[in-house]
C-alpha cells in the first residue's frame, strides 16, 4: 500500500546523476576540477543544512569521483562515533577500500596486504590503550588492527612515557604508511603523484561534540600528505554548536572550524518543485491520481472552470483530485517553509498515508491539509495547535502574533484557501445556507484568486455531510500516527 517511508536512494555507479531530482552533477563536476587540481593534503567542507540530501549527493560525488579515476574511501562517522579515537575509522576504512581494490588482482594484492599490515601496525602504536583496539573488530577491515595490536601489545605500556621525539617518530611511521596505502590505491611506484584519494566524511554534524571535534583533529595532525583530500559534510549550526559545548560558550565555533577547513563549498538548496514529483512516484501517488486528466489539474480553478463545473471535478474524481491537487500544490508549501528534503519526504509519508487510509466519505482540502502538515516541520508549535483541536481561525486570522497573515501563508500564495476555508469552519450557520451564502460570495467576487479559492472550499464543503469543522484535527492525528522521527 505505499504506506512506509521514502526508501534508501538507489545509484547507477556508471551514471551516478542519473535521476537526480536536484539536478546537482553542476556541483559535483566543481568539486571533482577542485580535486583534481591540489596537489597538497587538503580539506573541503560541503556545508548544506540538516536533511538537504547532502549524504546521497556525496554518495554520487563519490561515484562521480571513481569514474573520474579518482579513488574514494567513505566514512560514515555517525556509525562509529562509539569509539574513543577516530583513527580506528580512518584506519579500518582505508584498509577495508584497499582489501576491496586488490581483490582478484595478484599484481596488487601483495602490495595491498604490505600497506595494510603496515597501516593498522603503525596507527595501533599511536590509539593506545589497547582497550580503544579491541573496539575496532565490529568494524570492516578491523581485524588488521587487532593483528597489529597483538604484536604491539608490549610497547603500549610504556607508550605515555615515550619522549616528544619518539612521539613524532611513531607519527612519521603513520604518515609513511599513510603515503604506502595511497601508492597502492593510485598505482603509484615512483615519480610525481598524479592522482588524489579522496577521503569522503559524512554525517559529523550527527555525532557527539567530543569525536566530531576529534575527527577534525586527527585529520589536521595526522593525514596531512600529498595526494590526500578530504570532502566533510558540515551544517551552519550543529558543528558550530558542538564546538561551543566542549570548549565553552564563548569560543567562536566558525573561527574554530575555519583552522581545519581549507576551502567551503555550498550545497545549493534543492527545490521542492524537483523533489515533489519524485516523492509522489516513491509513494505510488501519482498513479493513484493518473485517472484525472492533465487538463483538469492545469485549469481546475473556479475562475476557470466556473463553480458548478469545478464541483462536477470533485464529484466525479473524489479522492484522486484530492491526490492531483496535493502534489500540485505541495511545492508551493515546501518553498514557502523552507522546508529540506529529509522534512518533505517525512511530510509526504503523512499525507501519504491519510490519503490511503482515511475513510472514503472523509473530506479532504488539498491545500489547508498540506500548509497543516508543513506546519509539523515549519512551526511545531503552531502544529500542535491544530492537531489538539483548536481551528484556523485562532491561528490565521485572530492569532496574527503567532505566525499571521502576512508571513508563510502569503508566500505559499494560499492566503485565500486558508480564509476560505476558516469561514466554513467557524460558521455556526446550517449546512445550505452556509453553502448558499459562499456560492454568492464566489458569484460576486471580482478578485479571480480569491474567488478560485472559494470555490475549491466550496466544491468540498457541498459534499461533506459532517461539515469542515474538525477536518484538519482528525486528518493531523491520523497522519501522525505514521509520521517519520
């Protein structure tokens, strides 16, 4: 029944922009110039807000990157922010890459179990205790640094006394092995380098404070070879925010970041009018709303249509052009809330599911259902509102303070909707003579927006034998047994 989540994002690695509903390949064909042009360690951060897509660009870029010739290693640091040290990641990960790009090549093989061995010896010497070690066998290519750690075992316990220059010494190995492990994943033997690994972090603004700083770190003391890039995904506010909390309120987390941070590349903002389109598909909407012809969703206003013809549509495709109608005008209400893909695909699994499992005489109001819905990531205050019972009308109209007329409502371009439908709402009048009354409201109406407005409430409120009245609060409850975290 289409009723779960949006699904993990599948990617043709041959094409990796294919489909991309953001239409983001310009982005990733910047940053693979900006790759292939350093020729020093370097860190890039591709700052986008929360729930942007940024995990499913980089897993592109990543794609991108490898059709390019330019090897990756990918780190989700929000899965293995239960270590102590965040080398383990870097460490497991490059190794888990390099067992994967020598499988079934003898001619790298051997280099590849060299680079390996040497890598998890060196790193195991640096990560001390042994305790931090033993965590690295639930990760892949872990069990090398176990390996090591056995062998190792003898020095850790002398390993806080080391000297500052044998301290550096142990640094150097790592570095060396560092440079070993690249040779191998770029083909390198000798002579200038003449392509990157790019290591590719992603999810940092989701771990704790304390190893998110310290994967910053290990990067800046520990990594800084040639032919080595890092791309960190980042947001304006968690990292920032997470710095502040180790370090004290009144560190600057921007100018803390900007010493890790070479260069900053914006993500640019999705646009609901792409995203939408393949949200319905995911959830099997736009089949169920293929029944009503184009023509009809492109002219459906009373303006156009005149009211009776308009109620006519309503009448004959009932809950398919409630369907049509929230996927025409649910852009509207995501640029308008500014609201980010993970919050539009959790909004859609709501409606979603409203719309599939509301009972057949259950009157929907494409529009004020989809500005409700948003509210629930746009304003969760003024959301809950709704849900408890309250109507519109102490939210729109009298309560100009909490949010008013003039803000979101207008920029969606649904001010009358909303008024509209808070009329038939709030009216104490009986059934036909409210609908009589709108009718000849519509008639006199010279505004052609508000009278297509009225008209779409006024199509509804005809078939409806309970009346608008609680419409919302029921729809909210229901959708929000569904709704995603």
């Amino acid at each position: 029944m289409f009723l779960n989540r949006i699904g993990e994002v599948s990617i043709d690695v041959r094409s990796p922009w294919r489909d991309d509903p953001f239409d983001r390949k310009g982005s990733g064909e910047i940053l693979t110039r900006l790759v292939r042009s350093l020729d020093k360690s370097c860190v890039i951060s591709l700052r986008g807000e929360w729930g942007s897509g940024k995990s499913v660009f980089l897993r592109r870029l990543g794609a991108y990157l490898e059709l390019s010739g330019v090897r990756t290693i990918h780190i989700d640091a929000w899965k293995t922010d239960y270590l102590e040290d965040p080398l383990m990641a870097f460490i497991s990960a490059t190794n888990a890459r390099l067992e994967e790009f020598s499988r079934g090549d003898e001619s790298v093989s051997e280099r590849a179990s060299i680079a390996i061995s040497s890598l998890a010896t060196a790193g195991v010497k640096i990560i001390a205790p042994i305790a931090k070690v033993l965590t690295a066998a639930l990760l892949p290519g872990g069990s090398h640094v176990i390996d090591a750690a056995g062998e190792a075992v003898q020095d850790i316990g002398s390993f806080f006394l080391q000297k500052e220059r044998e301290s550096r010494a142990l640094e150097d190995d790592f570095r060396r092995s560092l440079e070993n492990a690249r040779d191998v994943l770029t083909n390198r033997r000798d002579g200038p380098i003449k392509s990157q690994v790019v290591v590719i972090i992603d999810e940092l603004d989701r771990c704790r404070p304390h190893y998110a700083i310290k994967v910053l770190e290990r990067i800046k003391h520990f990594f800084s070879i040639p032919g080595l890039v890092f791309i960190v995904a980042t947001d304006a506010r968690n990292l920032p925010a997470a710095i502040a909390t180790v370090y004290g309120e009144k560190t600057d987390g921007e100018m803390y970041l900007r010493k890790f941070i070479d260069f900053e590349y914006d993500l640019p903002e999705p646009k609901a009018s792409q995203f939408v389109p393949v949200l319905a598909r995911e959830f099997g909407l736009t089949s169920l709303s293929a029944e009503v012809p184009p023509d009809a969703i492109a002219h459906h206003s009373g303006a156009s249509l005149g009211p009776e013809n308009y109620k006519a549509l309503v009448e004959r495709y009932g809950r398919a052009l409630d369907v049509a109608e929230i996927i025409e005008c649910f852009p509207a209400v995501a640029s308008a809330m500014r609201l980010q893909p993970r919050d539009q695909a959790q909004a859609f699994t709501m409606l979603n599911a409203y719309v599939r499992s509301a009972p057949p005489s259950t009157v929907i109001v494409p529009r004020v259902l989809a500005i409700s819905v948003g509210l629930r990531f746009y304003r969760p205050d003024l959301y809950r509102i709704l849900k408890g019972g309250l109507g519109f009308n102490d939210i729109f109209i009298e309560g100009d303070t909490l949010l008013g007329r003039s803000a979101v409502i207008v920029r969606t371009g649904f001010r009358w909707d909303v008024e509209a439908f808070v009329d038939v709402e709030s009216a104490s009048d009986p059934k036909a003579r409210l609908i009589a009354g709108m009718q000849a409201k519509i008639e006199a109406e010279a505004d052609l927006a508000k009278r297509d407005a009225y008209t779409r409430i006024w199509a509804r409120a005809g078939t409806s034998s309970k009346g608008l009245k609680g419409t919302i609060s029921r729809a909210l409850s229901l959708a929000d047994s569904f709704a995603g975290d």
